[in-house]
C-alpha cells in the first residue's frame, strides 16, 4: 500500500511522528512533515519538511504535494489541569488548525484517507476519575458516554465531530474517509510526558516528585501508536477507534520499574490536589483488533529500558538562548502593515520567547504601538555598533530589519561586525546598497550587464531627448522628482537639487517587483505588481499581475548586483520593453501586497538569522491575483 504512496504528516516532528515517519520511510512512502519545530537533523533528506505554523498552510502548498493520506497529529497539550494562559494556544493549534486543515483537505480528490489523533480526554471523566483509589480499572469502550474533561479534550471532540459530520457526505463529497483515533497516556523518546521526564530525572540522580501513586493510566508507548495509526490507515476503518495496551498500570508501577534500573533513585510523594481525584482508566481495544488484528505490545518493563537506552545516547539538545529569537525593526516611524507582518512571521514559525521591536529616532512614533519593545535610537550617525550589539544582547534581537534608505548604508557596514556578535541584519553588502542608492552608478552597472536601464547623465548636454526627468543622483523614492520636462525646465529643476541626475522621459506602466534573495544568493521567491495609483513616489493602490519575462529580469538584476534580503525593483513597461528605473534593496511601502500574494520575506528572514534552510518553507505563489489599496486606520488602547 505504502510504497510510493504521498503522505502528509502534520506535527510529524513530535513523539508519535519520529516514530511514524521511521515506519513510513521503512514502507517506502513519500513524506511530507508540516511542524513549528525545527526540522529534525537525524531525518532523510528525502523527508520533505515545512516549519511553520500550519494555521497558514496554503491550498497552493497543498498543490505541490498533492497527498494522499492525512496523519493529523499537530496539536498542543497540558497537563491535566490546564492554565488560563492556555486558552488562546488551545484553540490556534487545537480547534482553529484542525479545521483550517480539513477545509483545505475537503474538496480534494487526491485524498483518500484522513487519520486524527484525538484523546480519551473526550470520555466523560465521572466514569474513571474517583474520589478514592480503585482497586480495578473503568474500561472505557468507544460506545462509552462523552464529556471532555478539560478544553483539549473538548478541541479533540470537536474535531471528531467535524470529521464526522464529513464522512455522512461520502462518497459524494468529500472523497475521503476519516478515522479519529483516541490515544491514551502516550510516553516516548525524547517527550515531555511524566515517564519520559522521569527517565531523564533518574539518569542525572535527582529524585521525584510522585502525585497519586496509586493511580491507574493505560500507558502506551509512541512505536506502538505509530503502528497503530499505520494499521488503522491499512484496515479501511473509519469513526473512532480507542489506541492503547487494554492494561491499566499504576503511577507506582512506573516508579519500581526505574528502580530496577536505578536502585538508588529517591522518590517522594507529593500531596496532590483534592480535585484532581484518583484516575483509573484503560482502554477497551476489541474493536482495534478486529480491524487490523493487533494491539500494542510493549508494556512498560519492555518500554521504559528503550527510553532510558535513548536518553543516555542521545546528546543533549542546544540550549534555545544559544540563538537569539527576538528581531528589531529600525526607522519603525508608522510603518504598521511591515511591523503587523513580522509580528504574523513570528507567529507562523513559533519563534517561541520571541518579541517585536521597534525602534526609531522620534520617541512618539506610532510604530512604538505596534511592538512589545520599544528602542528611542540616536541618530545614525551617532550610533555607536557596540550599542547596537549590547542591546541586541541584552534584548535576545537576532535579527535586525532596517527599513530606510538614509540607514542602509550604515547597517551594511557594520553587517560583519554584528554577525559575529550573533546578530543577523536583512540588508545586502555596502557594495551592493552603494550600487543602488547612486543612480548614475545604479545605471552603468546595468548597461555593462547589458540590461535595459534608463540612460543616466550628471550634465544634461550629455543627453538627447525631448523630454527629461530629473531627480536626486542618491537615495531611493521620488522626492522631488520632475517629471516629462523640456530641456529649459529640466535644467532648472536641476538647479534646485542637490545632486541632480537626468535621464530621458521614457512612458511605459510603472511596476514594481518584490523579490526576496536567500544568503547563498538564490532568488526565493518573486512577485510583479503594477502601480495603480501612486501619491508622493508611494503606491496608493497597487495590483499583482503574473509577467514571467519581467520576473525573470528582476531576478536576474538581483543577482547580477549581489542583493540579500528584500528588494524591489521599479521597472517601466512599454508592452514588451522594459525600461529599469532603480532599485530599493529593502522592504517597500506597499510590499506587503507580496506578502499576501505568498513572498514570505519575514519567514525567511527569521529561518535564516536561525540558521535553518529556507527548503522548508519554498516560494508558492498563491492562485489568483490582488490589489492592495493603502489608506490610514486608527487603533483604539486603553488610556
């Protein structure tokens, strides 16, 4: 069945999905693994992997892959007794990704089979959790009366109820059958369940601490629920299916097993909390085994002897602080569409510990608003590079998004300088921004290259035309730009500029072309909009528009002048000419219309101030087109 077969995984790089993948990869299944961690390094190359948030995963992205079985094991926990704080992760990764997911997966025809990984957290708690230790355990059946004990489980229940809602469409729509398989108390290599922590606990000699030793809990260890999950995937089940061993065992239990291992460990028990009872729960597994002929087979003599084997081969895993996650925006002035999207990038790669920071000369910018951090910055030329790097250290800032022209110059400088200290900049090399900013140096480079720039002049005798445009020779943008004037008013707008450049008038559409460009130079992804309405050299109103001639040139322009990061690239076009106007070796005003359109600038900008590659989030550009229309909005706090 498997072999060949396209599977999608998601939260494949937790417990139960290292162990999935390996049974997959053994059949010979073509894999794809969408999770927030980072990629696993142990895993084949020929694993496909997304990092990120799959509340943002794309029909597009689904496209590419094309699966044909679901393992959805995503989800988030706690411990049974839940936080307040854990409300709105409950429902983003539980209720809202589950869902979003199925939409997604509904209309699909190339999908056959969906498998959830729902809980016995769903069952009515008044059946197995007593006031008083048990002597035997309750048996809980699929048939068993439901009432989540806690919003997790709740989550899980409201998703076995979507899935089953679907199935009564079959075979209609949608075209694949669902199974929701509740797992009970899962441990593993490398988890954070109780057995796991207690594994590694005894193995650097520190004691326990032991709630309700005479509980009773159907353990089953993650190999076994990944054989499951595969068998059930085999057998053609659907609805729900209990996955555990049938064999309740003590919390005590699990304690004189690691003595045996561990003969001088320490083991205190500790008061546990009147309302949270005594569970004495187990899994009936008749209907698991009438469907695939099995049920798990390790206890927790033979399971807990692999924990402690993989815990004491396995080195410890880089300290989190080792990477600094927080990122700085500077010149954050009211640039609130850029610093709302670095705020959504953030989120969608669960950069945990991770917090926005605007920074900005004027004390009172509005983007202060819009981060959790605020910096009052001196003023660039008074900015010394070790206070630079002695805030992003004090701060946790790995990565650095300058946003104005009159900046890039000197964050380019110092680019090494802050590399070395741990702390990435998005901002190409001085070479490179000096190319951009000087106009006149900006043109030559291309037409050496043999591309179509504007012809570019400092004395206006050097140019033949019936109209001109005039302009700044340095820096981006249009500020006092003179446009379409004839030789006596070009030369005397130029007597009013600082370092006037003149080219000839040339008509065409204006377009710009946001591209981002990875550290090793390849071009990630490019988009093409056309500028619609323009006021003050800004795009007012802006559309995207697929044009692969001009998104091939632009890439090509990106590399030719060893940009890093985001750029965009403004261009004139004249049905098929091309007349290259400058380039703006950051993230423009209207660039977030490339980032709904699927450039994901901030998400690879993070991924590589982390050091991970970027082949887990590849550029797919999303269907159909968009228009971006930039108006002001107010935002109402508390006073």
């Amino acid at each position: 069945m498997w072999t060949g077969k396209r599977v999608f995984v998601t939260g494949g790089a937790g417990v139960i999905g290292h162990a999935l993948i390996a049974l997959l990869l053994d059949r010979g299944a073509r894999l794809w693994v969408g999770d927030l961690k980072p990629r696993p390094a142990d895993w084949e190359l020929s694993v496909r992997y997304r990092r990120g948030d799959l509340n943002t995963l794309t029909a597009e992205e689904l496209d590419a892959f094309a699966p044909e079985v679901v393992f959805h094991l995503a989800a988030t926990f706690e411990r049974s007794v839940e936080t307040y704080d854990f409300w709105e992760p409950n429902y983003r990764h539980n209720v809202r990704l589950s869902n979003h997911l199925v939409s997604l997966l509904k209309e699909r025809s190339e999908v056959e089979r969906v498998l959830f990984a729902s809980s016995y957290l769903a069952y009515d708690p008044s059946r197995y959790i007593l006031g008083d230790p048990a002597t035997t355990p309750v048996t809980l059946s699929e048939a068993d009366p439901l009432n989540p004990r806690n919003i997790c489980g709740a989550a899980k229940l409201l998703h076995e109820t979507e899935l089953g809602f679907l199935q009564g469409f079959r075979p209609a729509a949608p075209r694949f059958d669902t199974v929701a398989v509740r797992i009970f108390r899962v441990y593993g290599r490398g988890s954070r369940d109780v057995v796991s922590r207690w594994v590694r606990l005894a193995l650097a000699g520190q004691p326990l601490e032991v709630y309700q030793p005479l509980g009773m809990f159907d353990y089953v260890i993650a190999d076994d629920v990944a054989e499951g999950l595969v068998r059930l995937a085999e057998s053609g089940a659907t609805g729900v299916v209990n996955l555990a061993t049938g064999r309740a065992r003590r919390v005590a239990d699990v304690v004189d097993i690691l003595r045996r291992h561990f003969p001088d460990l320490e083991a205190d028990t500790v008061a546990a909390p009147e309302a949270l009872g005594f569970e004495a729960s187990q899994a009936d597994v008749t209907r698991l085994r009438a469907l695939t002929g099995w049920v798990p087979e390790h206890a927790l003599e033979d399971g807990i002897p692999l924990l402690i084997e993989h815990e004491r081969r396995t080195a410890p895993a880089p300290r989190a602080s080792a990477l600094r996650p927080s990122v700085l925006v500077t010149s954050a002035a009211a640039k609130v569409p850029m610093l709302r999207a670095v705020r959504a990038a953030l989120d969608d790669v669960g950069a945990e510990g991770a917090a926005l920071h605007a920074g900005d000369l004027d004390g009172h910018a509005v983007g202060r608003y819009f981060a959790d951090r605020f910096w009052p910055m001196s003023p660039i030329d008074e900015l010394a590079v070790e206070d630079v790097l002695a805030y992003c250290q004090d701060h946790g800032v790995g990565l650095v998004i300058p946003t104005r022209d009159g900046e890039l110059g000197y964050w380019a400088t110092h680019r090494e300088a802050l590399a070395a200290g741990g702390v990435d900049v998005l901002v190409p090399d001085a070479e490179a921004v000096d190319t951009c900013l000087d106009k006149l140096r900006f043109a030559e480079v291309l037409a050496e290259s043999g591309q179509p720039a504007i012809p570019s002049a400092l004395d206006l005798d050097d140019l033949d035309a019936a109209r001109y445009v005039v302009k700044e020779r340095f820096g981006a943008g249009a500020a006092r730009i003179g446009l379409g004037l004839d030789r006596d008013a070009a030369a005397a707008h130029g007597a009013g500029l600082r370092d006037p450049l003149f080219q000839p008038f040339v008509p065409g559409v204006e377009h710009s072309v946001d591209l981002y460009v990875a550290r090793d130079g390849t071009v990630q992804g490019v988009i093409a909009r056309r500028r619609e309405v323009v006021r003050h050299g800004e795009s007012q109103v802006t559309a995207t528009l697929r044009d692969a001639a001009l998104e091939e040139r632009c890439a090509r322009i990106a590399q030719l002048l060893g940009l890093r990061g985001h750029a965009v690239i403004q261009v004139l076009v004249d049905g098929e000419r091309h007349h290259v106007v400058e380039c703006n070796p950051r993230f423009g005003g209207a660039s977030t219309l490339a980032i709904a359109a699927g450039l994901e600038t901030f998400v690879w900008a993070y991924l590589e101030a982390q050091h991970e590659p970027l082949g887990s989030r590849p550029f797919h550009r999303l269907a159909g087109e968009r228009r971006q229309v930039r108006f002001a909005a107010d935002k109402i706090l508390p006073a």
